[in-house]
C-alpha cells in the first residue's frame, strides 16, 4: 500500500512538474509572439492571394479585365467580378523527432530548441488568426495534429512536443514533405525544424516550395562545428548508435574536423541558396530570437 502511494505521488509530481514546464513555455511564448513576432510574422507571410467574392454590373471606370463575360451573356449587361483577401491562412509545423535531435552540448537540446521556436511560431500564427498544425517525424509519420485555430489548439501541440516519445530513432526528411504534399491541398506556410542529419532531401523541398511557403529552420549544436581541446571523446551516432574515439587533445585533428564542418555549412547554404529555400540557422547556446526577427524581416522586403 505505502508503494503504491508513493508511486502515486511519483506520477502526480511528474504530471505537476510537465504541467508546469508546459505552461512556462506558453506564458513566455505568447509573450515573445504578442511582442516580438507578430507583426513581422504577418508582414512575412502577407501575401495571402485573392478569393472570388461576387459579380456587380459594370460601372465606368472598371478594370474591363475583370469583366465576367459569362454573367455577361446571360443577362445581357457588363458585369465585372469582385475578390477580396484571402485573410487566413495555414502554418504547418513539421517537426524532425529522430535521435540526433536530442543532442545538446550546452544548455539545451535540439529538440528542446525546436520546442520554443514552434511554440512562438504557433502562437504568432493563432494571433494572426491563422491555422496551426504539427506533424512530428522520424522515418516515419509518429504525430499529426491537423491544423486548427485558436489557444487550445496551441496548448495540444505543446502537449504532443513535451510528451513526445518516437517509436523510431532514424529521420526521412523525404517521407514527411511527401506527406505533406498529398495532404495540404492549398498553400500553406510550411516550417520544417531539422538538424538535417539526412540525406537526398533536396528533391522534397523542392517539390514543396513550388506550391507552399517554405521555410527551412535549421537546428545545430557547437559541437557539430568544432570540438573542444580535451583529450580522448567517445562519439556516438544517436541514430545508428555506431561509436568511435577521437583524440580531441590533437590540436592538427581538431582543426581538422573544424575545417570539415566549416567546408560542410558553407556548401549547405550555398544549396539552400541554389534551391531558393528560405531558411533560419539556429544554435542550441544562444537566444533565437534576433535571427528569427532578422529572418522575419528579410521575408518582408522579399515580398
């Protein structure tokens, strides 16, 4: 009896404690959006199209390109059609959840980064009264929550992200941007938060900047960069769990692999560049939100 209740306790203190974490995130989240993001969000992604409204009769002046010549013919007068702005529109959220994601040298994973920078973005969305979704990956679909107004909907996403657990460790960027594809018919603004520890991805973004605002979020930690001079490193591959030691108190082998990763990002950005992928580079070790405001602002002269 005396372990049951403590088991008990256990589990309310757990479900206390994720209930708190939970709520902290959305309180600074909404805050960052109200403050920071909201207006550049909906200066970025202004460029919602039109929609037919209704046919009114000629009147002088009018665009003749917008005469409706089938109203036209049937009730022999001019009639010209009406549009108005496409007001909402859909954010989708895709989410890499694969092993490689949980890696975080310093105060945060990647995952954990990936977490605040979609609740900002969900909450950026729903005060623009925009549509929020999430899907969560790995080499498989593991969550879809399909896209939805309002808090609530945000306060599900952030319960999906906190309580995740993959049933798969390995990512296929491809398989979860095909989903998307053949699932959101109409345009949509699309943020995709990686480590891009994949490969032959490029085709898949390619095919979905074509038809949706595309937005690549790129997560790394400093250690995908460069290595500190310690000693010897046992280094492991989250996904593959494959292992090797490297001897990090070579100053030549340190360098060695600084300048690999460093030739590494200088050619992932000019391919971004190539593909004319929007794209956000984020480090676990510091705040994001000066390079997501730049990257809000780079979308706004780009419109």
């Amino acid at each position: 009896m005396t372990r049951a209740r403590g088991t008990m306790e256990k589990q309310e203190s757990a479900h206390k404690q994720l209930t708190d974490a939970i709520r902290y995130v959305e309180i600074r989240s909404r805050r960052m959006a109200s403050e920071l993001f909201s207006g550049e969000y909906h200066s970025s992604f202004k460029g919602k199209g039109i929609e037919f409204s209704h046919v009114r009769e000629y009147q002088y002046g009018d665009d003749v390109r917008a005469i409706d010549w089938n109203t036209s013919a049937r009730k022999h007068d001019l009639y010209v059609k009406q549009f108005t702005e496409e007001r909402e529109r859909t954010m989708l959220l895709l989410v890499d959840g694969s092993a490689s994601m949980l890696f975080g040298s310093r105060k945060r994973s990647k995952r954990d980064l990936a977490l605040e920078v979609s609740a900002v973005l969900a909450y950026s969305a729903i005060q623009n009264n925009d549509k929020v979704g999430l899907l969560v990956f790995t080499d498989r679909i593991e969550t879809f929550i399909p896209p939805a107004k309002g808090r609530r909907q945000v306060l599900v996403i952030l319960d999906a992200l906190f309580n995740l657990q993959p049933e798969n460790r390995n990512t296929d960027i491809t398989a979860a941007l095909s989903f998307v594809r053949f699932t959101q018919k109409r345009k949509a603004i699309i943020f995709l938060l990686t480590d891009l520890d994949d490969r032959n991805y490029e085709g898949g973004m390619k095919l979905l900047n074509t038809r949706h605002d595309f937005v690549l979020v790129h997560l790394s930690d400093p250690l995908d960069k460069a290595l500190p001079r310690t000693g010897l490193l046992l280094l492991e591959d989250p996904e593959t769990r494959r292992s090797m030691i490297v001897d990090a108190g070579s100053r030549k082998k340190v360098e060695r692999y600084r300048e690999a990763q460093s030739r590494y990002y200088d050619d992932l950005r000019q391919r971004l560049r190539r593909m004319k992928i929007d794209t956000v580079f984020l480090d676990t070790d510091r705040s994001f939100i000066s390079d997501l405001n730049a990257f809000f602002r780079y979308r706004e002269q780009k419109i």
